[in-house]
C-alpha cells in the first residue's frame, strides 16, 4: 500500500452528523476494526491503557436516552429543544464507541516511574486520541460516517452503571457511527504559516 493511500484515506475522514442505522458492512466486522485499533495503536511505555467498549442497536440508542436525561437535569427546559435534536440525530445512527483510560495503569506507571509521574497522564491522553482517531480513520476508509462526541463527565456515572464499567475507566470520549445519510460540508484550512515550519530540508 502506498503511502498515498494512507493520506487519501485521512483526506475524507471527516465530521459526518447525518447518520442513519444503515452500516455498509456487518455490525461484527465493524466490531473488529475496533478490535484491531485497540491492538495495534501505540501508548507510551507500551501501557495500553485505553479502554473500549461497542455498543450497537437498542444499547446504543440507551447511550443518548441517558444523555438526554443528564442533560435535561442541567439545561433549562426552554433552551432545551436544540440539545434535544442534536441527540435525536445521535441516536438515529447505527452505533457508538466508548473510549476511556484505565487510571489503574496510568497510576502504576506513576508510582514505577516516579521522575515521569505527572507526564502519565498527558500520555494517556495522546493513546486515547490514537485510538479515536485509528478507528474513526478506518470507519472512514470502510464508508461508514463518524462524529466525536464529549459528553463526559455529565454521563460518566449513568455509563458506569449501565454498562458496568470498572470504576478505575475515565470516560474520555464517544464516537457516533452509522450509514451516510448525507456527507460532510465543503472542508476549510487555517493558513499553514505558523502552523508548519521545516528545518535543515
């Protein structure tokens, strides 16, 4: 494979909102590109301290009824209706992926390495951002749409206890998938001046 490809394939990974339930591919088969990024992504120190969980169909439409209820306790009822809507549209996709880190290695390579204790952390949030992107890369390159979402920690507990999640997991984000109901607007980039820079070429 070229590496040409690989950027081709990154090129249209986009923010895909218009979801439906109508997956290109088998919901197993979407299930194993997961499976694979959780294999296969790198994490410092080999920690592999990112955390995964699937949920499709009626577990993932319970995914934005809780939201819903969690935020209908904190937005004001008559400033509710386009939060209402945007989760409406959540839930009418096919699936969503849980990313968390596991605090219980994070900690344990803090108290193993205490001179880079408070880089654990940081470092854990670049394997979890790996891993998002590694799936949502690959979804892409499957034809499903995608759209990341951070609902933490409002439904944090609701998630826990739904799904039993160990309680040393930090939800960290949630990556909404399905079929390609209508595709992505026209993309814009800030000027690369001052955003890349090359040395010694």
């Amino acid at each position: 494979m070229s590496y040409q490809a690989v950027q081709q394939v990154a090129e249209i990974r986009r923010s895909i909102y218009a979801l439906n339930k109508e997956l290109p591919l088998p919901a197993a088969e979407v299930a194993k590109i997961v499976e694979h990024a959780v294999l296969h992504t790198p994490s410092s120190f080999n920690s592999q301290s990112t955390r995964v969980v699937v949920l499709f169909g009626a577990e993932h439409e319970k995914l934005w009824d809780l939201t819903t209820e969690a935020l209908r306790a904190i937005v004001p009822a008559e400033n509710f209706a386009p939060t209402e809507q945007k989760l409406a549209m959540f839930k009418a996709a096919a699936g969503s992926v849980l990313f968390f880190e596991d605090q219980k290695v994070v900690k344990g390579l803090q108290e193993q390495f205490p001179a880079y204790a408070a880089n654990f952390p940081v470092w854990a949030e670049h394997t979890d951002a790996m891993h998002q992107y590694a799936v949502w890369t690959t979804l892409a390159a499957a034809g499903i749409g995608a759209n990341l979402q951070h609902y933490n920690p409002v439904i944090d507990a609701a998630v826990a206890k739904t799904w039993n999640i160990p309680a040393d997991w930090t939800l960290r984000a949630q990556l909404v998938f399905g079929g390609i109901a209508a595709p992505a607007g026209e993309k814009t980039f800030a000027p690369l001046e001052g955003r890349f820079a090359v040395h010694g070429l």
